[in-house]
C-alpha cells in the first residue's frame, strides 16, 4: 500500500514536495471561457473534501488564448496547488489526458472534461465509490444533454457493443468524469484515441471498476471537438483492445486456429481435387475450385506465419520493457 501524506497536514494545505491525495486531471482545448467557472466550481468542491489536492490542467495546444487563461489560474493559486501543462501541438485528447496522468502525484486521480459538461459536484461520490474497494469509478450521464441523433444514439450503440465485446458492462464509456487508483492508470499505456476504454484495459490488469450516475450539462462555451466520425473510429479502437484483452499474450492462438482452420480445409479440397485428377482424369485448370484450395492453403500458412511473428513480438514486448504477463493485488506473508 502508498503510505499516506495526508496526518501532517491540514485538509486544506499542500505545501510544496508534499503528495496530494487526490489530482484531478483536465484536458483542455480551446475552452476558454469555461474555465474560470470550471476552476472555481472544481476548487470548492476538492477543499471540501477535507483531503490535499491538486489540479493538473494540459492545454493540448489550444489557440483561443485558453494557455493565457490557465496562466492567470496558476498564478493566483498557493502554490503546488495548480499544474499547468502546456503541449506543444493539438495531440487529441488522449495524448493530453496521458500527460495529466503522468504528471498527477495523487493516490486518487479524477479525470474530467474542461468544458463544464462534468459537475465537480459528483466528485465526492466518486471518492466514495472508489473507497468501497473499486480501482476505477466511471461516471454514468444518464441524462445526457447531447444531440440525439449524432451523440447519444451512436454512444448508446456503441456501449452495448464494448461491453458485449470486452465483458466490462458499463452505460457510458464515453463519460470523461471518472476516478482511479493511480497505481492502475500507471499500468496502462494509452495510444491513439483509447481514453474511452480505460476501463476495458484496466480490467486487463485486472482492475475492479464501478459504475454511478453523474449529472450532465449542456455545453455552454465553445464547441464540441467532435462529429459523427468518432463513431467508426471507436469501432476500430474496439478492435484493438479486443485483441489486446484476449490474445495479446498468446497471438498464435488467434492467428493460429485461423491459419490451422483455413489452411486444413484447402489441403482437403487440394486433396479431393489431386484425386479427381489422378483417378478419374479430369481437367483442373478450369476449376474455380482450385483457386480457392491453392488460396485457402496460402492463407493458412500466412497466418501461422503471422502467429509465430506475433509471439515474437510480444516476447520483445514484455521482456524489453519488464512488463509481466500478471499483476499482484496483494501479498500476504
Ligand atoms: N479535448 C482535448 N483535445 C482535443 C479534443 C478535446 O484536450 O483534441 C478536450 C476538450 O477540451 C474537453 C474534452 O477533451 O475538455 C472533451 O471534449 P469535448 O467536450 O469536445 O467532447 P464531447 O463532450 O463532445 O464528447
Ligand atoms: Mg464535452
């Protein structure tokens, strides 16, 4: 277990070098206006937690003065109070979420989004979750104030999926505002547009993850930063974590059965049709049947190939970088 910063100093103070109990991270993007009402909002509720904190902002390359915005934040603020962390470009989302993660000092961290959709409100009840021994708090907009049509539709869709493919059921995947252990989120890498599915690659390290409802606001400020499109690209993400929860590990067993599975099925047929040829004389050159034997045994053995690779590549993985195939809750000796 962390041992815990918190006895010498009073709810209300962090001194500098001192670990705060609870971070919250907040991405942001051209989000200007909301901020000084998000900080406000966010700075009463955390002192009325009665625990240290922090507040970890990442600009992600904003171009409506939101940078100057954050300046005038952290000024004002005691400090170690308030992290600003400016990314040189636009990196998405995800990229700027990775940076407040790992700059977080939090045994606690709470993500949420900058534009005032997420209530800070809802962050006790998160704490409170998380104490009830879970490792990830999801926030859950049951009554989201998004278009229809473009937003809750396609999330609505696209939530039953995830859950039905990586077994973690939750109502909003989409929900920006949750909370973590943060020795969780130090296992997971994020890369392309996965924040959504930090659950999903938290239960790959064997996280337990818990679900309340939050409440949802209409954007007030600014726009969103996304359309329709997310859609196709949340099913490619999916793609991705499905592999990685079920055969990153053991490639070979996925490419494997595939490769042994189509690469048997055309040596039958190249089989029937050899006998054909030999035993009953007949032509083979016009046969669409031959095509598929000679391609299924081709397929087959690529992807056996692919397989082997994999393992490969996964052994690099692991070992380069001291990553273990398991993760230890606890040990009792
Ligand atoms: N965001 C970001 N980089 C981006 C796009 C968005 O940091 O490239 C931030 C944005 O400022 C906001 C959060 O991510 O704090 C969620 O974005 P948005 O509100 O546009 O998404 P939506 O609520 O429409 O899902
Ligand atoms: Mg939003």
């Amino acid at each position: 277990m962390r041992e815990s910063a918190s006895e010498v100093t009073s709810p209300a103070a962090t001194g500098e070098g001192e670990m705060p109990e609870v971070s919250a991270v907040i991405p942001v993007y051209n989000e200007r206006e909301s901020l000084p009402e998000l900080h406000g909002q966010l700075v009463e509720v955390l002192t009325r937690l009665g625990r240290s904190w922090e507040i970890v902002y990442v600009d992600d390359g904003s171009t409506d003065g939101s940078f100057e915005q954050l300046r005038e934040l952290h000024a004002a603020s005691p400090s170690g109070r308030v992290v600003v962390i400016r990314l040189r470009a636009n990196f998405g989302q995800t990229a700027a979420l990775a940076a407040g993660f790992d700059r977080a000092r939090g045994t606690v961290i709470v993500a949420l989004d900058a534009d005032l959709q997420n209530d800070p409100a809802d962050i006790p009840r998160l704490l409170a979750k998380l104490e009830e021994g879970y490792d990830v708090v999801s926030g859950w907009r049951k009554r989201r104030q998004d278009k229809f049509l473009t937003c809750r539709l396609p999330s609505w869709i696209a939530n039953w999926l995830i859950g039905q493919v990586t077994g973690v059921r939750l109502h909003d995947y989409g929900c920006s505002l949750k909370a973590y252990r943060a020795e969780i989120l130090r296992e997971v890498r994020l890369y392309g547009e996965l924040h959504r599915f930090i659950p999903a690659l938290a239960k790959w390290v064997g996280a337990r993850i818990g679900e309340i409802e939050v409440s949802h606001r209409p954007r007030k400020f600014g726009r969103s930063k996304y359309g329709l499109s997310r859609t196709s690209r949340v099913l490619l993400d999916l793609l991705t974590v499905k592999f990685l929860l079920s055969f990153s590990t053991k490639p070979m067993q996925m490419f494997g059965r595939w490769g042994l599975w189509l690469g048997s099925s055309g040596f039958v047929l190249a089989a029937y049709l050899t006998y054909l040829k030999f035993f009953h004389g007949e032509q083979l050159a016009e046969r669409p049947l031959l095509l598929l034997a000679v391609l299924l045994m081709i397929l087959g053995l690529q992807m056996v190939s692919l397989g082997l690779l994999g393992e490969l590549v996964i052994r690099t993985y692991h070992e380069s970088q001291g990553r273990p195939i398991y993760r230890v809750r606890e040990t009792l000796e």
